[in-house]
C-alpha cells in the first residue's frame, strides 16, 4: 500500500475493512486482524459479516482472529439482547 495513502485509510473505518480484506486474501494474516482492530476502533465491528465474509477464508485458522471473531460475537449477542428488551433505545455504559 502506499505510505501517502495509509494515513486516510487508517483514519477511515470502510477503508480499513478494505485494506483487512485485501491484506486477509494476501495472507498478511497480523496485518489483517490489526487492521480489523482499526475498523473496530473507529466504529465498525459486525460479527455477521466477519464471520461470513468469503474474503476472511485465510483468517478463520488463526487463534488470534478466532478471538477477536469471539468478543465481536459477544458484542454482537449484547446488541441483540438490548434490542430485544429495550428497543430503538441507546444502549448505556455499564
């Protein structure tokens, strides 16, 4: 990638699913999952599409995307079990 490109892919949560993605087929598997993290920390984290993105086929051996892939689903389940119970609601900080 290049480097004058890496600063607004790093501060941009579609691009970092991008370039996860990208670096995931290359089996730059660290680099992928650092990326993910990235998305996650801008926003983006949605564990059905983590799970069923075809482009994630090489990471889904790797312990370190499984337990990332893990706390995703965790945080995917409490969304769900707060949308069930308190719907259109924002979740508050516990």
């Amino acid at each position: 990638m290049a480097r004058r490109q890496q600063r607004a892919y790093w501060s941009d949560s579609g691009y970092c699913i991008d370039v996860a993605e990208v670096l995931a087929v290359a089996h730059q598997n660290d680099e992928a999952l650092r990326w993910l993290r990235r998305a996650d920390e801008l926003g983006i984290r949605n564990y059905p599409f983590l799970a069923r993105n075809p482009l994630y086929k090489n990471l889904h051996k790797d312990p370190a995307f499984q337990a990332y892939l893990e706390s995703a689903r965790q945080v995917w389940l409490e969304a769900m079990r707060h949308e069930t119970q308190e719907p259109l609601l924002p979740r508050t900080s516990s």
